[in-house]
C-alpha cells in the first residue's frame, strides 16, 4: 500500500481477491475440460495444455499463498 501512497495517491483501500481468484480459476478449469475435444480440433492440443497448465500454476501459487491478488481503490493528491 505504501507505493501507492508514494505514487501519489490517497484514501487507499486494499481488499484482498485470492479467494474469488481461485474460485474462477477453477470454474475456468472445469469449463476448459468440458470443450477440451472441441478446443484441440479448433486450435491444438498444445494450445490446450498450454492454458490449462497455466491456469493450475497460477492455482498453486494462489492456494499456497505465493501470488496474490487484489483489488485497490484509490483518489489521486
């Protein structure tokens, strides 16, 4: 929060969003499997696996608390 401040903004608010992040992560996984057939025949398997291998990274690093994410409201001075 402190860069933001001395970035010049003020009245910061952070909420933290790896919760929600998670959850769409793993909705997007379960809709990736869903069309996997579909997808590899549109685009390729390498495609495929290179989205949803992504994806599951991005998951463990939320889960064990590597990445985070949020969400930050603020006014500039």
């Amino acid at each position: 929060m402190q860069f933001i401040q001395e970035a010049g903004f003020c009245n910061v608010r952070v909420e933290d969003r790896t919760a929600q992040f998670i959850q769409v992560i793993q909705t997007e996984l379960q809709r990736a499997e869903a069309i996997k057939e579909e997808f590899i025949q549109e685009f390729s398997e390498e495609d495929f696996f290179a989205i949803v291998n992504g994806w599951r990274e991005k998951l463990e690093r939320s889960r064990s608390g590597d990445q985070r994410w949020g969400l930050f409201h603020a006014t500039r001075n």
